[in-house]
C-alpha cells in the first residue's frame, strides 16, 4: 500500500473499531451500523486512498460538486454507493436522482413533488431518510417535527422507499437527547433507520440506535475551506452540515 492508503486504512481501521465497541455495549451487530464516509469538498485524489483501503460507502453535501467528481471515480469503481447527505434543492431533483443511491434531506412537500416526478422519468425509485430539524434551529433545513408523520405519510403514499429519519444535532450541545428523540419518532413510525452520528458524536449515536453514521473530518482530516463571497449584507450565513 502506498503512503496515503496506508493512512487511510489507519484511520478506516479505528473509526470500524469504535463502531464496534459503541455497537456491543448497546448488544448490537456492528454489521448493522453503515459507514457513510462524507467527502465533501475532498479532491478525488483524496477520496482513492480510502477506496483502496476498502471503504465503498461515500456521501457528500451538494449535487453539482458530485456531479464534477463522482462520475469518473464510479466508472473506476463500479461497486460504490453514494448518498446525498446534505440539503436539495427542488429544482435539482432530477440530477440527485439521477446520480445517488439514497438521499438523506428530505425535508418538504415541494421537495416530495420534485422527487417524485424526477423518479417517474427516470424509471426508479430511490430511497429517501426524512431529515429532521431536531433542534427547531431557524437556520437549519430538516422538516419541524410537528410536520413529521404528515410528511412521512405523503412520502409513503408517493411509493417512495422510506428507509428512516436522519438529524443534524446543534452544534456544541449534549446530542443525546436529540439522538433519543429522533429514535423515539423513528419507532412510533416504524421506520428502521436512523441517519445520525457524525466525527464528534458517532459513538453516542450508535448506542441510541443510529444506523447510519456520517463520518467526514475523522477519516479524511479536516477538510480544505473554500472561499466563499461575502454576502450583500456583509453578514455571514450559518449553513447546515449534515456530515463531519
């Protein structure tokens, strides 16, 4: 292996191994829990190494960044699944359809409606997590939880694969009680998955039953920041991470 493989490989090894030990402490399978490496703002050439070391699950924040590097990397490797994890637009519906194997932010009635048509083109369904504001932040995407089982209901009778729910937590608080809470709704509404648990918290996830953990800075660093325009305003936005 190279260097770089050897890293990643590193780093793949000790994220397995505390979904392991978090899974057995709870009695669960750690075959259960999927490793969802988010390689947002990663170059491909960051992203091989972690391919090479074995990863095959990947996700990332926005459609037309994946759309610039996904397409040659999946010829590459034809066996990789990705997912959406992040926010999406209505009016990219048909693109995300068109290049993601699961979409994490369901989070609206429009979006449904977009979804939906985009599917009935494309000829497939893909499954969708319903994304949460678990925290009722105003700045945050994520469907409020009073609107939660209509949502899920409109989602159901669309014939939309509905796989679970999925939370970004506030940032720098306790994430426990949002992870319980968002299982709680997951159980009343017999859904079986739970996208939730990123670098800092994954473990605590899992032993309030996430399945799906989004796990980027831990397994690729911390990531390069792009620079962004300066608002009209001069103010800065506060935008949703859903994978760190």
């Amino acid at each position: 292996m190279t260097t770089d493989t050897e890293e990643a490989a590193r780093r793949l090894a000790t994220i397995e191994d505390a979904i392991s030990r978090a899974a057995r402490l709870t009695d669960r399978d750690a075959d259960a829990v999927t490793l969802i490496a988010v390689s947002k703002t990663q170059e491909a050439d960051a992203i091989r190494p972690l391919i090479a070391a074995g990863q095959r699950v990947f996700g990332e924040n926005r459609v037309q960044e994946s759309q610039d590097k996904w397409p040659a990397l999946r010829d590459e490797y034809p066996d990789i699944a990705l997912h959406l994890v992040g926010q999406l637009q209505s009016n990219k519906a048909a693109e995300a359809v068109a290049l993601f194997d699961a979409i994490h932010g369901l989070d609206r009635p429009s979006l449904l409606t977009a979804l939906v048509k985009a599917m009935d083109t494309a000829g497939k369904r893909i499954p969708c997590y319903i994304q949460v504001n678990i925290g009722a932040e105003a700045q945050k995407g994520g469907c409020a939880i009073a609107d939660v089982p209509a949502l899920i209901a409109a989602t159901r009778a669309a014939d939309i694969p509905l796989l679970g729910l999925m939370c970004v937590p506030p940032a720098d608080v306790e994430p426990t009680p949002y992870f319980a809470l968002l299982a709680k709704m997951a159980r009343e509404e017999g859904l079986d998955r739970l996208s939730m648990g990123m670098s800092s918290d994954y473990e605590t996830a899992i032993m309030l039953g996430a399945t799906d953990v989004r796990i980027g800075t831990a397994l690729f660093g911390e990531r390069p920041t792009p620079a962004r325009p300066v608002p009209a305003s001069g103010r800065g936005m506060i935008r949703n991470t859903p994978g760190r």
